[in-house]
C-alpha cells in the first residue's frame, strides 16, 4: 500500500474451539503484519474450547489480540460475537490453524480500497503438507483440491472464511452469518453480497497457508460435515440459486409447482450430480500442475471417487431422517 493511501482500521476476527497450538502459529504470523500496528485488532472468539486457559495465554500474549467467547455452538455464531465487538471499518476473517503473511493484511485492505463498490476480497489459500518430503495421499487430496477461492468466488459468489476480507458496511447491509448454519454460511452470506450488489474480486496475492488434513477419516469428517451443511441450505431454501438458470428450475417456476416438489427435484439434481463418477474432477487432477507423478494423480483420484461417494451418502441418509455420522 503507497504511503499516500490511508490505513483503515482493522478488525481481523479468528473463531477457535480447541485449535490452541495452530492458534499460536496464526497468532504469531498476526503479530508480524507490515500493517501499522495501531490500525488493527484481532478478535479471538473461542467457541467453547475444553481447555480455555490455553486460549487465553495465547491471546494475552499477543499485543494486538482481545478474546470473546461464544457458547452457541457453531464457526459462525462466533464469527458474529467478533462482528459485535469489531471497532474496524473493514473486516478480515481467517481461521486459527491459518497462517497469514507477513503482507496479508496489507494486501487485503489494498484490494478493497482499490475495488469500487467492494462486498468482498477472497483470498489464495495455499494448502500444505506435515512433511512437504512425503506427504500423504489425503494431503496431495487436499493440495490439489481445497479451497478453489477463484473457482468458488466466479461460480458460486463466495469466497471461503479462512481468507476473507469485507467492509463493515457490507456486513450491515446484508446482514451478518446465519448462526444456525454449521457449514455453508460463508456460501450463503457471499450470496447476499452478490444480490445486494457489490463488486466480489479473487486477489491471488492476499495469501494464507493452510495444514492439509493428513488422514482419510479426516477428509470423510469433512466430507459429512459440507454434506449436512449443503442439505441444510437446501432445507432452508438458500440452494436454490445454483440452479436459477437450469431449464427444469425455470419450468418448475414457469409451471408453478410447489416449492415441496421443487426441492425434491433440486435435490435429486444435487444427488445425481454425486452419483454420476467424477470423471472430469480425475481429468482436472490427472491436469494439476501440483501433482508430478503419476502414482500421485492415481492415489488422488481414488480419493476424489471415495469423498463423492461418501458425500452422496450422507445426503441419502440425511434425507432418511438419520445422522450420517457413521459414515
């Protein structure tokens, strides 16, 4: 940022729930910020941590963090305790097992002040492994596959909340998270901005690295948990827009069927899309320029055919009025 621009307050809200030795990492990396130190602030929200002393002995270290606390369950319910308490005109969220760079914030309130009529800056996040030497094949997963910011933000209209950057007017116009949401709500509120108008922008060099998920139970977990959170929005009538444009969506408003129907067309759609092999997602990896053997690509599209699948599960069972969590 030009020494000519000013430097708007900052509030950098970071939603943990025992995540404290990850947290001290993004901490750290917070503190090390080329942002003037007097013009941000970071927002520590535990979310009912079973050890929260650990919590706070990191964030009382820190000289630039506060900590809340939030006890209604749920990422999102605390990302809105840290809106309350944000003294910013602009909002950063990132996640605590995040680590920023050093220009991160820097980069970010450049984007939005450069971008007329900004809701919203999303960032790269940059996926890495425990051992970069030989990562497992859920981590190579997760390097060639999580976090799709500039896929998402041009298809979907949101960007994810481990790498997002707003202005606190936004957040008043549209409103804040839907607390009730435990997965989706940063698809649904970047929804909002998008209805409401605002300029979304992708920013390559707004950079974030992220710990890829070493396991295949934990790459299911996740998988369960996006599953239950896209069914809710279903649930919820917040799913409609990905398919506005599709002929039965426009037939099915054309014909007035009603919106009981109307979901149970959406969701064999989703369904079907799950259940159909995911060829052109093997293609894209067999393509990644982050994978270099071929024995890499193989054990990763075998990952890609185990998480679809698993994922229309959960659907089904989610359907059935049963939990998924034995999948």
């Amino acid at each position: 940022m030009q020494s000519s621009q000013p430097y708007p307050q900052v509030s950098i809200i970071v939603p943990v729930f025992n995540d404290a030795e990850p947290l001290a990492q993004c901490l750290a990396a917070l503190e090390q910020q080329s942002y003037p130190k007097d013009r941000y602030q970071v927002i520590v929200v535990d979310n009912g941590s079973d050890h929260l002393s650990a919590v706070e002995a990191l964030v009382g270290r820190c000289a630039q963090a506060v900590l809340a606390q939030e006890s209604r369950p749920g990422s999102y319910a605390a990302r809105n305790r840290g809106i309350e308490m944000a003294q910013g005109d602009a909002i950063a969220f990132t996640d605590a097992d995040c680590i920023p760079a050093a220009d991160w914030l820097e980069a970010g309130v450049r984007r939005l002040l450069e971008t007329p009529n900004c809701g919203l800056v999303s960032g790269q996040i940059e996926i890495f492994p425990q051992d970069a030497r030989c990562p497992t094949t859920t981590e190579l997963f997760e390097m060639a596959t999580a976090f799709p910011q500039e896929q998402h933000l041009r298809d979907m209209k949101y960007g994810a909340t481990a790498n997002l950057f707003t202005w606190k007017t936004v957040i008043q116009a549209v409103g804040s998270f839907n607390p009730t949401l435990k997965s989706g709500g940063d698809l649904d509120w970047g929804k909002r901005v998008y209805d409401a108008g605002y300029a979304q922008v992708y920013a390559p060099e707004v950079r974030i690295a992220h710990p890829a998920r070493a396991s295949l139970r934990q790459i299911r977990q996740k998988t369960v948990r996006l599953a239950g959170g896209h069914y809710d929005l279903l649930n919820r009538n917040l799913y409609h827009f990905f398919y506005e444009d599709s002929l039965f969506f426009k037939l099915a408003i054309q014909k007035r069927i009603p919106d009981p129907i109307k979901k149970n067309l959406i969701f064999a759609l989703i369904l079907g899309q799950d259940l159909i092999p995911p060829v052109n997602y093997v293609i894209s990896v067999f393509n990644s320029p982050k994978l270099s053997r071929v024995s890499e690509k193989i054990r990763v599209a075998w990952v890609i055919v185990v998480v679809r699948y698993t994922g229309a599960w959960a659907k089904i069972l989610l359907r059935m009025g049963r939990t998924p969590s034995r999948v």
